[in-house]
C-alpha cells in the first residue's frame, strides 16, 4: 500500500522562517519561535590577549559580545554572495559605538598641546603653547593661540563659539553654521531652557518601522544609580541598536535595545552639546535612508527623510554638527551631502536654483550645492544639500577648529571642505582603490585615511602633500583614530583597525620618516606635480556603481560653489617616492573583520563586525611619564 501526498490545494502556505523536522524539535514546516539571546560578557586571560609595546603592557579587560538578532519574519533570506554578480548587495556596517559622559573630561597634562606653523588652510597660526591649568588659560588671552583654547580633555579644542569634536564648547565669537541667514536662525529659537524632545514615543509607537522595543526592568534605577562620569555607550548590530552602561559591572544588561524591521543601523552620533543626565540627542542613519532623533531618556522619537522623501539612498556616515544643538550632516551613498533639522518636518526636495541660473552638474572634483544654507527656504528639511561625488561617501570628519571637513570616498578621493563657506578646496587621490576611514590629528595638522590599498595614509595639509603610507595591514583599513593621550609636539599615536582582523599601532614624528632615495631628485611641492591620475577601483559589495572616473590630467580644477577659487586635484604620488611607516604592534584581535576603534583615556576599545566589543586597559605605569617613550618602540608585538 502507497500514501499519496495531499493534492497541491491542500497544503499549507510556506512561512518564512521554517525549518526541517528535527529529533525533539519543530515537525517539518512549523514556524520556529524568535528567540531573543543576551549579551555576553566574557574576561579572557593569558599572554594572547595582551598588546606589547614601548610604554608597557595593554592587557585585555573584557569582551563584550553583543546579541545579534536574527531576521525579521518579513524579511528575506540573504543568498550567498556570488564573487562575479554585478548586482548590489545591501548596504552593512560593522558595529560601531557612539561613546558619551554626562560629566565634563578630567582635564590630564600629558594630553596633546599645539604647537604649530603657519597653515595655507587653516590660517596663520602663532607658534604659542598653551597653559597646563585650564582655568588659567580661560583667564589669561594672550597664552593661547588665535582661534584655539584649550579644552578640558586637553586636546586641541575649537575657535571660539565652535564646539570641538570632544564636545568641550567655548562660547566666544565665530560664527557657526549658518549663522548668517536670519531665515535659519530665526527657526532655532527654543522656547526656555527645557530641551525640546522628540513627539513619539517609542514604546507605545506602532510604526512598521520599529519591530520591537525591550527596556530593562529596573531602567529608571539604572539611571540614577549612573555615575556622571561614568560612560554610555550607544552600539548597532544589524537591524538591532543598543543602549548600554559600559562603567557598570553589569554592562552586559542593555538599558535598551530597539529591533527594526528590514533596515540595518549603519552610523550613530551623540550630540555632545546638549548632553545632561536628563537629555541625550542620538541620531541614526540607516541603510534605507532613513534617519532617527533619539532620546533614550524618555524613549522618545522622530523619524526624517521617511522613505527617502529627500535622499534615497543609504546613509553611509552622519554626525552633529559641532556647536549646533539641532543640526546634523548625512552622509549618501549617492555621493549626497545632506544637513537636516532634527526639529523639522521633511518635503519634497529638489535642487534650487541657484543665483546664475539653474544647478548643474558639477564635474568631478568640484562641489555643486544643491541648496545652500543660506537659502530663504528655511521651513523644512533639507537645511542645505551638496552633491560632491557620483559615488559612495564612506566618512567624514570635521576638523578639530570646526572650520573644515574631511571626507573620502569610494571613488578613491579625499576631499577637504570649507563647510562654513559651502567651498571644496582640495581633493586628493588614494594609491589604489576606495577610501573608507578619515580622522584629523588633535592639532589639525596632519589628516590620516584608510581604504581599499590595503595602507594608512598621512596626510598634511598645510603642504598640501601625503607624508607617509603606513604598511602593515592585509586587507581593507576599516577605522583610524588618534591617541591623543599619547602625542606631544613633535610625536603622534595613532591606530588603525581592519578586515584582516588586525588592530595596529603607529608612531609618527618628522624625524622618524625615512624618504626613499628616488625622492631626492623630487622637486618640492604639490605631489601631483608629475605625476599620473587617479586609481583604479576595487569593488566592494556595496560599491554604488562599478565604474571609477579617472583624471585626464594631472590636476584637475573644477569650479567651487561660493566665492572665488578653485578646487585643486592632488592625484597619488607613486610609493616610490613616499616615505614609509612600520607600526610599532600588530595584534590579531578575534576571527571576525575589525569595524571601529577608539582610545580613551584610561584604555583602547575595538569593535568588530560580530559584534565584540573589546576593552584594553592601558599600562599601569602610563600616567604622566615622559613621552620619550612614545617613539622608543620598533618591534612588533
């Protein structure tokens, strides 16, 4: 006797997620349940989890192992990715941390002080080193140097009226973002002292958008319990975000962790601004293009560019916009830059013409704005808009005197703006492939990059020249960041992470640099003097395009949106000519790719695209020693 199957009509839809029947689990075609796992806390210990090098012993504190949610019920699978298909996967990111303390940064004496030249960008700067007493130099003008003061943290911080990217803000005198259009200023007035806060509330929200919002039991005693210097720490892992205590004992136990539905949580920032211990200001820009405002606070929320309604496309990096309690700037995939209001609602977007006629394509190399920040139409987002690659932006930073931004690339550029003027004023070329890190050193001298070469780049800006590429990575450079605790006048701590697994440390001097024979037969002066276009691509799986423009000359110029000059195109000095850096450690850290990197004071923290997040103290006896010791290291580890 045979058993026949039902007829076709018979049998059940598909659901997704199913499952083959199992010895003690689910028949075949149930639905499993989503589980939902927790944050692991791990405290490994041995010699493999130590960094060796000059100034001592960095030895692991802990390994935090952030949940990764499964799949959303309507989302679909993801195939395995064909290394020959040409049709764009969608967009990801690593985890990365936006990190913030309520209370002010103890002020330390070993942090970085200027001490620099004169600068082409900028400006002449006089040769004076600052006071050791902050207090003292707030009370005493003539010990700082122009356009600079010294911040509680002791790094570089901004001119005045400016914010520094730590977040210490100097009320004083310069101008901020904008300030000089009375359409936008007059929409920035708050109505009393009260922070505004977004409308919605997350919890009770039954947006599709938001799957599902878990807060912990006891969060109001959390939060009290929380010392004002103790550190927060915002994290994104897939379509999950997550709120956590990194200074409590516990801090496996998220305050919050918020799950979306389909879109991925690419970038994050804090506005540093407008934080106390009632008020935190978190954006987050997403793979779909949308953007969140988030106060964590009281699990309040508001959603911009919903659906794409003014860009589209992924948001590939975002960040508040120093001094600003209420404007920020995304990054595009389109190779957009966006501002927005987080208090404004959006509309329909289109590019304004400008004063000599409609916006037109701007040529590779140069700046169209698409609106302008000085634009009478202030009513809703965007606040200004510009269209600066026909490729991916990876990353931007702003400078430490908030006057300029770095941004690079997958096209393989790093472009330096001046923001407050709408202006590109230099672009330059990688050695080979996309860029996808940048980060400025405290004293805004030097402008490191990381990218698809495989190499870190050091870049000066005030001789508009690459100083040195820095060997010692196997794959694509992921994250770079300055260890300001660790530089001085004449030296300078950095690191770098990437997919290789690999966290690196560097030292870099003027005296350390070895310049190639070849380069002495150079004439001094802009590295693309003679030198041959941009470089040739690699393709990343979520490259916005598979063709790479190239320079039909040397250096381009290409006509800058705003007042006078014009943009100038350094392409890549050849590795023959350029001075070469060794890291002073190279450490494996983990199996899975490296995707952020920050130092703080006390020790280094990583993340990886896994989600583990490791912290590293720093050595016992590195307080306020001399820095001598920070180029006297030559060996790996």
């Amino acid at each position: 006797m045979f058993l026949t199957s039902p007829p076709p009509s018979v049998l059940p839809p598909p659901r997704y997620p199913s499952s083959t029947g199992q010895a003690g689990g689910p028949p075949t075609g149930a639905v499993l349940p989503v589980l939902e796992t927790s944050n692991q806390l791990n405290r490994p210990a041995g010699q493999g989890q130590q960094l060796l090098v000059g100034e001592g012993t960095y030895i692991l504190r802990d390994d935090l192992h952030l949940a990764s949610p499964p799949p959303h019920p309507s989302e679909a699978p993801i195939p395995s990715l064909n290394p020959l298909a040409t049709t764009v996967s969608p967009p990801v990111a690593g985890t990365k941390l936006s990190l913030v303390t309520i209370a002010p940064p103890k002020y330390s004496p070993r942090l970085y002080h200027a001490s620099a030249g004169s600068s082409t960008l900028l400006g002449s700067l006089q040769q004076q080193s600052l006071k050791e007493d902050p207090r003292e130099a707030r009370s005493s003008g003539d010990s700082e140097r122009p356009g600079r003061h010294s911040d509680e943290s002791g790094g570089v911080a901004a001119s005045p009226g400016r914010a520094p990217s730590n977040g210490v803000f100097d009320q004083g005198r310069t101008p901020g973002f904008g300030e000089s259009n009375a359409s936008l200023t007059a929409s920035q007035v708050k109505e009393g002292p009260k922070r505004r806060k977004p409308k919605s509330n997350l919890v009770k929200s039954n947006s599709s958008f938001v799957s599902r919002v878990i807060l912990h039991d006891m969060l109001s005693k959390r939060l009290q319990e929380h010392a004002a210097d103790g550190l927060f720490a915002f994290a994104n892992i897939k379509r999950s975000f997550q709120w956590l205590d990194l200074s409590s004992p516990t801090k496996s136990e998220n305050l919050t962790k918020i799950l979306f539905t389909k879109a991925h949580a690419l970038c994050h920032d804090v506005n540093q601004l407008t934080k106390s211990s009632s008020h935190l200001d978190v954006i987050i820009g997403f793979s779909c293009g949308d953007v969140i405002w988030y106060e964590p606070m009281s699990q309040k929320y508001a959603r911009l560019n919903k659906n794409g309604a003014i860009n589209g496309s992924a948001v590939s990096d975002i960040r508040w916009i120093p001094g600003s309690e209420s404007l920020f700037l995304a990054a595009h995939a389109d190779g957009s830059l966006v501002v927005y209001d987080k208090e404004k609602d959006d509309a329909a977007f289109a590019p304004e013409e400008a004063e000599d006629g409609p916006a037109a394509s701007a040529p590779d190399g140069s700046l169209r704005v698409d609106k302008s920040v000085n634009s009478k139409n202030q009513k809703a987002n965007p606040v200004a808009s510009w269209k600066l690659s026909s490729q991916r932006i990876n990353a931007f930073a702003f400078s430490p005197d908030c006057k300029h931004l770095a941004v690079v690339s997958e096209d393989g550029s790093l472009h330096v703006l001046d923001y407050l003027a709408e202006r590109l004023l230099d672009s330059y070329s990688s050695y080979y492939g996309g860029l996808i890190c940048v980060c400025w050193s405290p004293d805004g001298r030097y402008v490191l990059t990381g990218g698809q070469d495989d190499l870190v780049s050091i870049w000066s800006l005030d001789e508009s020249r690459i100083v040195a590429r820095c060997q010692g990575h196997h794959s694509w450079v992921t994250a770079v960041a300055f260890d300001r605790w660790r530089c001085d006048e004449r030296n300078y701590r950095f690191g770098s992470v990437g997919e290789d697994c690999r966290l690196l440390l560097w030292d870099f001097g003027e005296g350390m640099l070895h310049r190639p024979k070849a380069a002495s037969v150079r004439q001094r002066g802009s590295v693309a003097s003679h030198f041959a276009g941009p470089p040739a691509s690699r393709n990343r799986p979520e490259s916005q395009g598979t063709n790479r423009p190239r320079s039909s000359s040397n250096v381009t110029s290409g006509t800058m949106d705003g007042e006078g000059g014009a943009a100038v195109r350094h392409a890549a000095e050849p590795r023959a000519l350029t001075a070469k850096l060794q890291p002073v450690l190279s450490k494996q850290v983990g199996s899975s790719p490296l995707s952020w990197l920050d130092f703080r004071e006390d020790c280094i923290i990583t993340s990886c695209s896994e989600g583990h997040v490791r912290t590293w103290d720093r050595p016992a006896n590195d307080g306020n020693e001399s820095q001598a010791t920070i180029s006297g290291s030559g060996s790996n580890a």
